[in-house]
C-alpha cells in the first residue's frame, strides 16, 4: 500500500462482509505498528537477557579469576615448599659433609690423625673425604716414621754423649800431679771436630825433673 506521502507500507486488512447487506467492513493496521509492541518487548527481553548474561559473565569471570588466584597461591606456596625441601637436601648432601669434613680438618689440625669423615654425598665431597682419609693415614705414617727417627737419634745421641763423657773424662783434669807445680803452667785443649773426636793428649812428671 501506498500510504498518504506515497510511502510504501506493509500493511495487514481483514475484509468481512455485513450480513443482509451489501456493505463491506475491513479491518487495516501497518504490519510495522502491529508488531511494535512485540518488537519492543523483544528489545526489553534482549536487553534484560544481554544485562543478564553480561552480570553471568562477569560473575564468571570474577570465579574465575579468584580460581586462578587460588592457583596461584596454591602453585606459589608449592614451589616455596619444594624450595624449602631442595634447601633442606641441599644442607644434608652438600653442607652437612662439608661440615664433617671441616671437623676433621680441626681435630686434624690438633693431631688426630686418626680422624675419618664418612664419604657420603656429592661426588665431589665423597672425593674430597677420600682424599682427607688418605692424607690422615699418611700423616699418621709420616708422624710415627718421624717418632722412630727421633727417638734413633735420641738413641744416638745419649751414646755420643757418654762417648764424649768418657774422652773428656781420659784428658788430664785439675788433678793431675803436673798442675800442682809451681815452676811452670800447663794449658791444654781438645775440640772435636764433630761430637767425638779420635784424639787424646796427657802430661806427667819423669825422673830427672822432666815433663
């Protein structure tokens, strides 16, 4: 139809006819007025369904979030934990040896070579404790070696000195009969040239006033 600024419109006529008479009624309404109010209802449904949907997302959202927040927390104090237990692993396999064997290096120190670390852990401190017990045993070796020696020459020494006793003892000392004499002084002197010498030296009186 043609409305009345010549504008097509879509419009919907119902034609019923007058009984006993020759009269026509039609019954016209523009399609587009018809359904307004349904469009509008629409609009308001969709809108209330789009504000409904849009508070359910955002709802969702904020779970969501607060979800993955509690994950992260729950991710964060995982890893704060496996941290604790690699420092606690770490303090047991690599520090804790490395304290034994700084005990051992101290009682070392004040003369225990006796002392052994266990050769535990890393491989780097397993070397080194094998290493420390091999040098406390050749310490120990080095140390009893050193008392043998010293006390051969401690032997040997006590014998050069009752060797030197007796040679000092076999020189004429302040009594002999030839230093009572006031005619003359005698002076005498033997020094080794090591501990023990092979030299000996006497004076005495002979008949006829001599020396």
């Amino acid at each position: 139809f043609l409305d009345r600024d010549n504008r097509g419109r879509r419009k919907y006529m119902v034609l019923r006819q007058v009984p006993d008479t020759p009269f026509i009624v039609a019954a016209v309404v523009n399609i587009e007025d018809f359904f307004l109010p349904v469009q509008r209802e629409i609009g308001s449904g969709g809108q209330q369904a789009r504000a409904a949907m849009t508070a359910r997302l955002a709802a969702g959202a904020d779970a969501e979030r607060a979800r993955m927040a509690s994950w992260v927390f729950a991710a964060g104090a995982f890893a704060m934990a496996a941290a604790v237990l690699l420092a606690f692993w770490l303090a047991r396999h690599v520090a804790r040896p490395l304290d034994r064997l700084r005990e051992g290096v101290i009682r070392l120190g004040r003369g225990d070579f006796s002392v052994e670390v266990p050769e535990k852990g890393s491989t780097e401190a397993r070397d080194l404790a094998q290493a420390f017990n091999r040098l406390g045993g050749e310490l120990a070796e080095h140390t009893a070696r050193l008392a043998g020696e010293a006390a051969a020459r401690e032997a040997l020494d006590s014998e050069i000195r009752i060797a030197r006793r007796i040679q000092e003892d076999m020189l004429p000392g302040a009594a002999s009969p030839c230093l009572a004499r006031s005619e003359y002084e005698l002076y005498g002197a033997n020094r080794e040239a090591r501990e023990v010498g092979g030299d000996f030296y006497d004076f005495f009186p002979l008949a006829g006033d001599r020396l």
